[in-house]
C-alpha cells in the first residue's frame, strides 16, 4: 500500500482477471492506478463509495504517445431486490 496520501480511492466490489475483492477499492494518484485490494482503504484527498457497484479498473486510450494514458474506471451498479 502506498505511504503517500492518494488524490482518490474508489470502493466498491473490484473486478479483476482472475477475482473480485469485495469491498475492495482502488487508489489512484494522477492518472495512475497505484493501489488495488480490499479491506481498509489507503488515505486519500477525496474517497468515492460505490456500495453494490462493480468497479473495472484499467487504462485505455493511449493517444498519439504511447505513453500518454488515462485511468479509466467503470463501475456498474447492482440493484437490491
């Protein structure tokens, strides 16, 4: 986990490869990603709770320079019945 304080920390149910971290979250500083995992979340600016959410963590849209990325985080939300 990271020592610094994160711009923001998204929490919700993480989707990865090959899981998903139920009340997970991901940190983000800038444009990247620098923490994924679940329980308590590292310290950040702003936290944005997704309760019954799915979060997809991932990059897209290199531009013109490879290393020019954005975050890109889709969440979708679960309805209770």
């Amino acid at each position: 986990m990271p020592s610094e304080i994160l711009d923001t920390v998204i929490t919700g149910d993480v989707v990865l490869a090959e899981t998903v971290l139920t009340n997970g979250f991901v940190g983000i500083a800038g444009e990247r990603i620098e923490a994924v995992g679940s329980g308590e979340p590292p310290k950040a600016k702003k936290i944005r709770h997704f309760k019954n959410s799915l979060v997809f963590p991932g990059v897209f849209r290199g531009a013109l320079d490879a290393r020019a990325t954005r975050v890109s985080l889709s969440l979708i939300h679960i309805s209770e019945p």
